[in-house]
C-alpha cells in the first residue's frame, strides 16, 4: 500500500468524516462493512479521491468490494493513475 496515497485518505477519513483528527485508521480496517462510513460519506471520500488524486470513480464502485478499506481503495487509486 502506497503511503502516499493512503495517508491523505486516512486523514480526510478522521477528521472530516469521523470528526476525531487523531484517529489512526488501519489498512485493513473495515470503513462500510464496519461501519465508520455511511452512503452519505461514501460520496464525500469518492469526490476526495477524484479531486486529490485526479482518477474517475464510478458510481458502480462506490461499494464494499472497492471501498471497505484503505488498502482497497489505495490499490484502486494506484491502478488508476497508471
């Protein structure tokens, strides 16, 4: 996993999604399936992936399989950039 990636996706999870800034968030923590994040916020972090990281996310992917954990949409992200 890219930390380069993944750092700036755990920090906008804590502190704009979670309101706890000092949350660590793990790569293989559960964000949907645990259910840190909800459909609301699911659109949010898929608008911040587009915006910071200049790849298109399809609505079709806004789901567990692509976004359930930070390794996940890390390695999405990082498939995209290339």
């Amino acid at each position: 996993m890219n930390p380069t990636i993944a750092e700036p996706l755990a920090q906008y999870i804590a502190e704009k999604i979670l309101k706890l800034p000092k949350r660590k968030i793990q790569p293989d923590e559960p964000l949907l399936s645990g259910g840190l994040i909800d459909s609301f916020y699911l659109v949010d972090l898929a608008l911040f992936v587009e915006d910071v990281f200049g790849v298109r996310i399809d609505d079709t992917e806004l789901n567990k399989d692509s976004f359930d954990t930070l390794a996940q949409l890390s390695k999405l992200i990082e498939q995209r950039q290339r």
